[in-house]
C-alpha cells in the first residue's frame, strides 16, 4: 500500500470532510418561521370591535364592508366573498343581520352565529317596509330586528360567543383570551349602568325614533317609544307630516332619536313642533372616530344634554339632570 505523506493525509481528510457536511441535510435553524396568524372576518362593526378586543395580535381581523354603506344590506364582491371563503372563523352577527349569507357559498365550519344563543330573546319589527333611497335600490327590514348588539347585555352574550370560538381557534391563548373577555364585560356591564341611569327619568317621557332600529334598548331600559320610518337622506312629504301630528296627538314626545342628522328642512319642521332630533348612531358600520364603545358613550352624552334641554324649556320633561347623570365605572 502507498503511504501518502501527512500533509497530504490531513488535505485528504479536510476534503472528505468538507464532501460530507455538503451532503448531509441541512440542520434547523435556531430561528423560528413565525406561524401563520389566523384570519377572523366579521359581518357587523361590533363583531369586529369586539373580535379585535378580544383576539389582540394573535389573529388578523377583519370587516371589509364599505364605510358607507349599510352592512346589513351589502352585498360584498367576489373578491371579498372569497375572503370570507378563505377565513379560518366567519362571525355572523345573526337575527337576519347578514342577509347576502343566505345567498352565498360560505363553508359552514367556520362560521359562528353569535346571537343564535339567544334566539329567544330576538325582536320583531313591527311591520315590514319595503322601500328605496341611495344609489343601492330598494330593500326590506324584514321581520326580526337584527339591532342586537344595542343593548349592552346581549352584546355581552355576543362577545362572549366569540370569546369562545376564539378559544377554539387558538387553544394556546386561553389565559390570555379570558383576561381580555373579563375586561370587555366590565366595559359592557358599566356601559348597561349608565343606560339604567340615564333611563329612570327617560322611560316615564314618551320618546319618538326616526327608524324602528331602538327597539332593543327600548325592550331593556322600558323607554316609551314610537318610531316612524324615515330616512335621514329623505325630505318628508306632506302625507307624512300629517301621519306623524296624528302620531303625536296619542304620543306626544319631544325627543326623537335619528340615526344620522336629518335634513335641514326635516330638522327644522320638527322644531317648528317643539321636537328636538337626537342622533343616536346605531354602530352597524364603523364610527368615523374612535370605537363602538366610543360611540355608545357618545350616544348617552348627546342622549344626556337633550335631556337637560328638554327639561330646561319645558319644567313638565321630568328628564332633567337629576335623572340623567352618568354611573361611575
């Protein structure tokens, strides 16, 4: 056998060295590939809201309806029903809320019908009305109020439901979901202790609305409500006019809650007939500041200084400042 001197042997053995370690696989990296976050998408503003509370960073939520446009009444494009298609967890607000579902090929695993749980507890609006305004056409209200998420307590119910299909989707943030559940219920619950405050003095005055979408919070808090079906967008027409006087010679509210601002001219008629509008926004689509809990807030501060308006030119109005003062937290 031929002995290669020692310099060669030791090249020898740093090449095969070399030819193994090129062909052995390569080792892990000690740096992990962050996993995928998974995808929540919502149907309704307070679903989202409530989903991004409680999921923080740890899923992708998201609620692709149009700002200006009505969610329950959207009609999402193919692009964005394919991200519904490809969510790991669908929320439906339910109570006929997302009516296009019912039309759409959506799995069914995913999807979680937040108010299912309390089916019992659905309203009915009192008839349904049909009618046109905007560039979208015409459209129904159906027979269920779909509005659930106005009364505090079963927005509770709702977030809850999606605290629990949280944890299904995420079994390693238990700990972490139920620290942010117990806050979310703290602010809904202080959020139900205001609205029982400022609705000791509202509930004995007759309260007029400009749309049937308040009947939740009338059922919870006992307001004495009438509603009309007016649009803010719309002039009102004479035969309405003289439908809402017959209205109220039987129910004589000073007060009427209105989604968004009427029309000046509506406005105007309304004062003429010592009615004050009060926008009460429903927080269907996103408030264009802060959030839903923002808004409720707002909404019971505006709902508060009518009140005392009222009061104050009518000493008859029993809501005055003792009865509308906020709960502390």
């Amino acid at each position: 056998m031929v002995k290669l001197p020692l310099i060669a042997r030791l090249g020898l053995a740093s090449f095969l060295s070399l030819v193994f370690t090129a062909c052995r696989p390569p080792a892990a990296s000690s740096s992990t590939v962050p996993a995928r976050r998974p995808v929540v998408c919502t149907t309704s503003y307070p679903l989202f809201y409530f989903a991004q509370r409680l999921a923080g960073d740890r899923a992708t939520v998201r609620f692709p309806a149009p700002a200006n446009q009505d969610p329950a009444f959207w009609r999402p494009s193919r692009d964005i029903v394919r991200q519904y298609q490809r969510a790991d967890l669908i929320l439906l607000n339910g109570a006929d809320f997302e009516k296009w579902v019912n039309t759409t090929s959506l799995p069914l695993a995913p999807q979680v019908d937040t108010a299912a749980g309390f089916k019992q507890d659905w309203l009915m609006f009192p008839e349904v009305i049909t009618h046109s305004h905007g560039p979208h056409g015409a459209h129904s209200h159906g027979a269920i109020d779909f509005n659930t998420w106005l009364d505090p307590l079963l927005a509770l119910r709702q977030a809850d439901a999606v605290a629990d299909a949280l944890r299904r989707l995420l079994p390693g943030a238990g700990a972490e979901l139920e620290q942010r559940r117990q806050q979310l219920r703290r602010d809904l619950l202080a959020l139900d202790q205001e609205l029982r405050g400022l609705s000791t003095r509202l509930a004995s005055q007759p309260l007029l609305a400009s749309h049937p979408v308040y009947g939740y919070l009338a059922h919870r808090y006992g307001w004495n409500l009438a509603s009309v079906h007016w649009e803010p967008d719309e002039p009102v027409t004479d035969a309405q006019w003289v439908a809402f006087d017959a209205l109220r010679a039987r129910h004589s509210g000073t007060l009427m809650l209105w989604e968004e601002q009427p029309l000046p001219a509506v406005g105007a008629g309304l004062r003429a007939r010592h009615v004050l509008p009060v926008v009460f926004w429903t927080c269907g689509n996103r408030p264009v500041h802060g959030d839903y809990l923002q808004a409720m807030e707002q909404n019971l501060d505006t709902l508060r200084a009518a009140l005392a308006s009222a009061a104050a030119a009518n000493p008859a109005f029993r809501g005055g400042p003792e009865g509308t003062e906020k709960t502390g937290k």
